[in-house]
C-alpha cells in the first residue's frame, strides 16, 4: 500500500475498529486455538466480542500451522482485511538455540551476534512470526536478577554495539524480505536495575547515570532501525515506564526522533493501578495511551476505555489515536503483509530450515566462542581423543547435575526443549572406555523445593578411583533464573560444594564447568578446581563446544561481560565505577577509613572482560599518535605455541570533570587471532564522542586530561596520560 491507501484505510475504520488495533492479545484471548505456552502472568482475559474481528496482533503463536489458520480465519472476519502482526519472544534462537546473551556478550563479537539473529529471523520467519521481542537492551549490574541472562551485559559500549548488531541481523535492510523479522528493542527503560535484583522491583537512578550508562543501547538498536520499542514494569524517576511522557514522548520520541510503534508490557498498563499512579482500569488507560503506549499488550484496558475517554475532556484525542493505529498499520505495510499477510509461514520449510545441520554447525562454532575460562593449572586442554589410548591413559571422570543434562538451552528458548549435553558431547570424541560417568542425582528447582542433588557418600566418590581428572559439570538449574528468577543467595548448592571438595580431597584434578544464566559466588569452592570454564547456558550445540573446548579443538576466547563478585554482599561490583572521595585501591591493610569492606576485597573476584585462554599474549609498544587523527595502538603477541583468538580491549578515563566520571570505561574492543609466535598491532581511533558524556540531555566534551588504557580486560592495561583538547579535533575537520 502507498501513503494515501493508508490514509484512506484509516479513515475508513470507527474508533472500536482502532482501539482493537492497538491491542494485542494471546490468540486464545479473542477466539482462536493456541498451543503455546504464555510466557507472563496467567491472563484469564477476555475481550468484548466486538472487538475480537479487528484485533491488531498476536502474541506468541509459534507455528505455521496455527498462524496460517489464525491468519485466515481473523481476514474472513475483519472489515477492513487489515492483516494480523504476530509477535514473539525470540531471545536467542528460534529452534536452533544459541548461548543466552549474557554469554553472547562474552564473545565480545558482533559479528557472532548479528549471524545468531539472522537465523533466528529465518526459522521463526518461516513459523510465521513478524516481530521478535529483542534485543533486551537492559543493561545490568546486579546477578541476583534472573533476567541479567537475557543482557549483554555491564557495559553500556558492549551493550550498545550488540543490540546494534542484534537489530541488523533480524531486520537486514528490507523487513519485508523473505527471511527477515521486524525487532522491538526492550525494555525502555532500565528494567536491570531493579533494587536488591529482586524482580519487577524499585528502580532509582540519577538522571545522569540513566543518560550515560543506562540508555546507550536503547538508542543504538534504534539508530539501527528497530522498529518497535517496549516500555517497561518499572518506575523511572518515580513514574512507571509505561505511564511516563519524559520517557516516551521527551526522550524517545523529541530528542531520538522514534517513529515506530511503542508496546507495553505484559498487563504493564493495568500494573500502573498497583504502582498506584492510576486509581483504576480507566485510568490506567487513560496514563499509558497519552505517555505514548500505541500498542497495550494482555490487558484489555484499551478496548473497554479509550472510546468513552475520547468523548470526554480527557484530553485524549481522535487524531491521537489515529497516529497511534498509523504507526501500526505503516508497520504492517513494511513488512508486506497487506500483500502478503502470511510473509514466509511455510510448514513445508519450517521443517527445512529448523535445526538445519548448517544452524546447529554455526551455533556450535559461536557458543565455543560464549564460554570464559577462568582457571586452568595447566589441566586443559585434556588429552585429546586422537591420542587417547584405551588401557593406557586412565578414564575421566565426569559428574555433576549437568552432566548428562540436555536442559542446557537456558530460559526464553520455548520453540526447543534439548540440546546436547555435556556427555554427549565427550562421547561424540572419546571412546566409551575413555568416560567413567557417575550420576551424581538431578538438581531441582526452588519452586519445586529441590535446589539441590542427593549430597554424594565416599562410595560414589570413591567410583573414581580409576580416574586422575574429574569433570564435575555443576551449575544452577535454569527454572530458576530468567523472568521471576531473583536469588537472594548466588553459591552453589551445598551438596555441589561438596561434590567438588571431596573429590579435590581424594586427590582429583578437578575440572569445574558451570552451567549458569548469571555470575554466581564461586569464590568457595574456587581453590578446590584446577580448572574452571564458565559454561552458561550454551543453547543446542553446548556439549559439543564445550567439548571443543575441553580437548582443545577450539581455543576458549570469551572474555567476561559481567563481573564475578567475591560475596553476594559485595553487590552491586562493576568495573566501571566512580573513584569516590576514597577509594581503597589495594586489598585490604590497616586503613579503615578507605571506601572498602573490613571483609572482602573491594575488587570483584573476576573483573569485567577477563578470561583466559590456551595462549598467552603479550602487549607491548603502547602508541598514541596525534598525526592526522588521535589514536592508540599496542602490539600483541601470541608467545605461545598454540594459535588462538584475543580480545584487546579500549579503556579511557576522563581524569578531571566538573562531575563524577568513572575510573575508566570501555570504548573500543577487537578481537584478532594469531598463530603462535605472530604479533599484530591493534589500534583505536579517539574521537571526540568517545569522549563525550551527557549533561542534561546534551552530549558535552570537555577538554583536559585522559587516561588511555588498552589490555586484556578491565584490570591488565597499559596506560598514558594525555591532554586533549578542540585543537586535537580540529585537524580532523582539515
Ligand atoms: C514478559 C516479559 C517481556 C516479554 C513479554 C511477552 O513478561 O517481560 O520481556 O517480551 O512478557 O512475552
């Protein structure tokens, strides 16, 4: 349809018409059949059966089959043959699962991201999905929250580029592309920093701190073309997200010039009576509709109010409503559907493209590249199967809730249920002598009142007596974490402590692997293992990678995207945090009176962007150069004798400022692989808005003194001061 054709559809519809537009509704909710589990609170809704004909769109349908039916079915009865958009949430795969975006943002590769979102476009393209709910732009600081998995992470320039890419590998340069889904970046705004991580909890935050640290990837998924925003549960400045004009309308719509539709979320416009903002259902209509929610998502509040509060001085308005169902139907028109209202729904390819040998090849490549060694005393790699003689070398041990584990996908991932496990996985490389498996007991779930395994007797550890290295696969089951998923407590569970420190005490080399959706307190048991690999949830392929992994087929490269804290009670560690009027740089000593605790270091346990790897690189010859343009440079060499990939890392101090500014903050990272012995010089252009940030709601750059850090992570950089000022700039305008 052009312009005018939809000028002309809109003024042909009645106000009930546009308000069933503006709702969007699971399909069970308005009449129609629908297998798919709903992935917030049980709804029980139901709509006035006069709106069930025009309904806008549909939320989690996740099949052809029903699509199509629904799809049909919903154009027969519409007045106005105005096609449904079906919308879902596909975080991390569709039916090919790939690692959870926490773990995405540990491989530090845009490229990786952008790839995984492209065949999640393609296999729930083919189901008949239009629009996915991600990239999850929240950035986050605090691992009791469940949803920290759904991140990429605790760095605003991380999180940007990756939301960034996350958007161009849904939406390509055409949405109405076979192949391609339309993306709606969530949740605006700062639903990660939820007070005590306890979920759906107070959010409060300087305005500053929500400009320069919090915002950043919200807006580069929408200079990247996301097509849709989603307003989040929680309060901003003390106004919910859903019910705020400074959020909506100053920030997102005047000062980023957003032009697509905004949704709520689920039942967040009814949630604004218990934040107390709306005495009732009509009001709370009435708050979200003039702060900018154009679609309301499980609630029905819309359809039962809006009309009546039209007629009224409510200060709401036809021409209100009428941008609001423009802006849906122009999405609509982008994706074709007037032409085309089922796009790429085919059962026929579904059954092609889902799990296809080549999306479960790249998903074990990219989850590989997800996992983050983080202790190795010269364990790893294991003896590789290749040389692994049966009768010679001793059988390794291999336990754990996770080891023969298939839930190894981690939360949001509905369209699939397994993937491979960890044994599986060894099996596919060693022969069955070369695997003394031992089932250690599952591990339950909180809400099932069983978080831990069965605690293991001498007998069971003593069945390794035939084994000099264990691998103990240990982790937190994942019903516990994602949505609803806050923990007050982040350790093991007792019996899994345990397990590691009495085969560490029978003389085991001991290979932890953890399967987690978040950073959890590992400080105890840390000096029990040898070696250490945080796993995550590695989605379909996660024991063959980590298989790669362990037999050194692939080199690990992931470098953290969130900090391990020592203790719980040290949260919220983040590596970029303000110097304070002082700061305890060094561990512990006699000084009290220093920002730090009489107990705990003030440094995190594993600092942000630290992982290691089966090589060793070196940094040298630290340049800045001001010919031209401002740069920095290091030489990395490999000095070891296996190739692998290194993650060099930008970090840069505004070192003087009229406001607080952080000991240093990431704003560049690359990641080169080098054979053994080659060196390569990596280098970083300085901009001036690198070295920007926001007063008010302006980005400023103020001349004076730098630091330019650039290293392996957070903590292992060289460094130089410098001046820079406009001049410095200048002859980049030359
Ligand atoms: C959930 C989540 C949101 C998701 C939506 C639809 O409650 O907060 O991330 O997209 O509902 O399932």
């Amino acid at each position: 349809m052009n312009a005018a054709q939809l000028t002309n559809l809109l003024s042909s519809m009645n106000t009930e018409e546009k308000l069933a537009q503006l709702t969007q509704l699971n399909p069970v909710c308005f009449g129609f059949p629908c297998f798919t589990p709903l992935t917030g609170p049980d709804s029980g809704l139901r709509i006035p059966e006069k709106y069930n004909a025009s309904i806008g769109s549909v939320l989690n349908c996740d099949n052809a089959k029903d699509m199509l039916y629904i799809q049909k079915e919903h154009l027969k009865q519409d007045p106005h043959k105005i096609p449904l958009l079906f919308m879902a949430d596909i975080i991390h795969g569709f039916k090919t699962i790939f690692p959870i975006p926490l773990a995405l943002g540990c491989s530090f590769s845009p490229e990786h991201v952008e790839e995984t979102c492209r065949i999640a476009a393609l296999e729930s393209a083919a189901s008949g999905i239009h629009v996915t709910f991600s990239p999850m732009a929240d950035l986050v600081r605090d691992p009791r929250w469940g949803r920290v998995m759904e991140s990429f992470g605790e760095d605003p320039h991380l999180n940007a580029s990756l939301c960034a890419s996350s958007v161009r590998g849904y939406q390509g340069d055409d949405i109405s592309m076979p192949d391609r889904i339309a993306a709606c970046v969530k949740h605006f705004a700062a639903y990660g920093a939820p007070e005590g991580g306890r979920e759906y909890n107070t959010v409060d935050l300087s305005y500053g701190i929500l400009q320069d640290t919090y915002l950043p990837a919200y807006r580069a998924a929408i200079d990247a073309g996301a097509k849709l925003v989603m307003s989040s549960f929680n309060i901003v400045d003390r106004v919910p997200a859903t019910g705020n004009k400074h959020l909506l309308q100053n920030i997102l719509r005047m000062n980023w010039q957003f032009k697509g539709p905004v949704i709520s979320d689920f039942n967040s416009v009814g949630e604004l009576i218990n934040h107390g903002v709306a005495r009732d259902e009509k009001e709370a209509a009435a708050l979200s509709f003039a702060a900018g929610v154009d679609i309301e998502m499980m609630s029905p509040h819309y359809c039962n109010h809006l009309a009546k509060l039209l007629e009224t001085d409510s200060g709401l308005t036809e021409d209100m409503l009428d941008t609001a169902v423009m802006r849906i139907l122009e999405l609509k028109n982008e994706l074709g559907l007037f032409e085309h209202p089922c796009k790429d729904a085919d059962c026929t390819r579904e059954a092609q493209v889902h799990l296809s040998a080549g999306n479960r090849s790249i998903a074990r490549h990219i989850a590989a590249d997800c996992a983050v060694l983080l202790k190795n005393e010269n364990v790893l790699p294991l003896p590789n199967p290749t040389q692994y003689c049966p009768g010679t070398a001793k059988p390794i041990g291999l336990t754990g809730p996770f080891a023969a584990s298939p839930y190894v996908l981690g939360g949001w991932s509905a369209g699939s249920t397994e993937g491979i496990s960890l044994y599986e996985g060894l099996c596919n490389q060693y022969p069955a002598s070369g695997i003394c498996y031992k089932d250690c007991g599952a591990l339950g779930s909180w809400l099932e009142g069983t978080p831990d395994i069965p605690l293991p007797t001498q007998d069971f550890i003593d069945a390794f007596n035939d084994c000099d290295t264990v691998i103990v696969a240990a982790g937190e089951n994942q019903n516990d974490t994602g949505e609803g998923g806050s923990k007050a407590f982040l350790r093991l569970s007792p019996h899994q402590e345990s397990l590691i420190q009495q085969l560490k005490a029978n003389k085991k080399q001991v290979v932890v692997i953890l399967f987690s959706a978040r950073p959890l307190e590992i400080a105890p048991i840390l000096s029990d293992c040898d070696a250490l690999l945080q796993a995550w949830f590695l989605g379909t392929e996660s024991g063959n990678a980590l298989t790669d992994l362990l037999i050194g087929a692939v080199n690990p490269s992931g470098r953290l995207s969130m900090s391990f804290p020592y203790t719980v009670g040290q949260i919220p560690v983040y590596y970029n945090h303000f110097q304070t009027g002082r700061p305890c740089t060094q561990q512990g000593g006699s000084n009290r009176y220093l920002s730090r605790y009489l107990d705990c270091p003030v440094q995190p346990l594993f600092c942000f962007g630290y992982g290691l790897s089966y090589s060793e690189f070196s940094y040298t010859d630290f340049y800045i150069r001001r010919e031209d343009s401002l740069s920095a440079s290091v030489t990395v060499t490999n000095c070891s004798h296996s190739a692998g990939t290194e993650t060099v890392q930008l970090y840069i101090q505004d070192i003087h400022a009229p406001i607080v500014r952080p000991v240093k903050e990431l704003k560049g990272f690359q990641r080169i692989f080098l054979e053994a012995g080659a060196s390569q010089t990596v280098s970083f252009p300085i901009t001036r808005e690198l070295l920007s940030y926001h007063r008010t709601d302006t980005l400023l750059f103020e001349p004076g003194a730098f630091n330019i850090q650039i290293g392996k992570n957070s903590e292992e950089t060289l460094s130089e001061t410098i001046m820079i000022d406009e001049s410095t700039f200048a002859k980049e305008q030359l």
